[in-house]
C-alpha cells in the first residue's frame, strides 16, 4: 500500500523517498462579509506517475497568536500513476495547517525531522535532488 501522507510529505518540504517532477498552481482571491479570502489550486505530478490536486483556502478573519488559523486543505488522488498499487486514502481534508501536521506526523513518522512552515504553509518545494523539473504556472 502506497500512503498519502508520502506524497503530502513530500509537499510539505519533509524527508520522503517520492520526488515532485512538477507542479501547476492556479491562484484567486475575493472579498467575502469585509474579508479576503485566497485560494490556491496545485496539480503535483511525481516522477513515480501519481498526480496530487491540493486546494487550500484561507481568509484574512484576525485570530490570536496562540490559536491556529483556520483554513481548508484538501488533497486528493487524481492518478496513481505507473503502479497498479492504490494511493490511500483517496482524499484528506484538514480545517488547519496544525491539524495537517499531526495527521502527517502520526501517519509518516520517519519525516518528522522538518517542520512544516505555518507562515507559509503552502510553499512547496522538492527535497530531491535529482528532480529540477519543477514548474509554475502562474
């Protein structure tokens, strides 16, 4: 069984043993009740074949530094790719980068060792080496 939290991993700038080959990002913002709300659509595509679509959305909502701010995440598996081994679960959703952050400290514990950036928790970037092949789409 291939695990989700392998490819998130890697989406997330932690240790994992799959590379992004590229990436395409689509972003919006509007105004919503006196507030901006961004969102951000990203097609990774793996040098193992599997193709993962994220979308996050966040709002300007002021919380205080103690608390988490919520936002959505949502993974989910477009394509397996070259393997006839399904990539499980299918689809995660977290309503905060910290609830993102235990889910994939408890489900890919050997990645543990990098953090996951709550000032920007949408960058991504590949720990590969061998992967230069990364791409944005503006």
């Amino acid at each position: 069984m291939r695990h989700l939290a392998s490819y998130i991993a890697a989406i997330r700038q932690r240790r994992s043993s799959i590379c992004i080959e590229s990436m395409t990002r689509d972003a919006s913002s509007w105004q919503e009740d006196g507030f901006e709300v961004t969102q951000e659509a990203v097609t990774y595509r793996f040098t193992d074949g599997a193709t993962i679509f994220c979308t996050t959305e966040q709002d300007s909502v002021p919380v205080d530094a103690d608390i988490c701010p919520e936002c959505w995440i949502t993974y989910e598996v477009v394509s397996d790719g070259h393997s006839d081994e399904r990539i499980t679960p299918a689809r995660v959703t977290f309503n905060s980068t910290c609830r993102e952050a235990f889910w994939l400290k408890y489900h890919a514990p050997s990645s543990n060792d990098l953090a996951i950036s709550t000032s920007n928790p949408w960058s991504a970037e590949t720990r590969c080496h061998d992967a230069d092949t990364t791409k944005e789409n503006p």
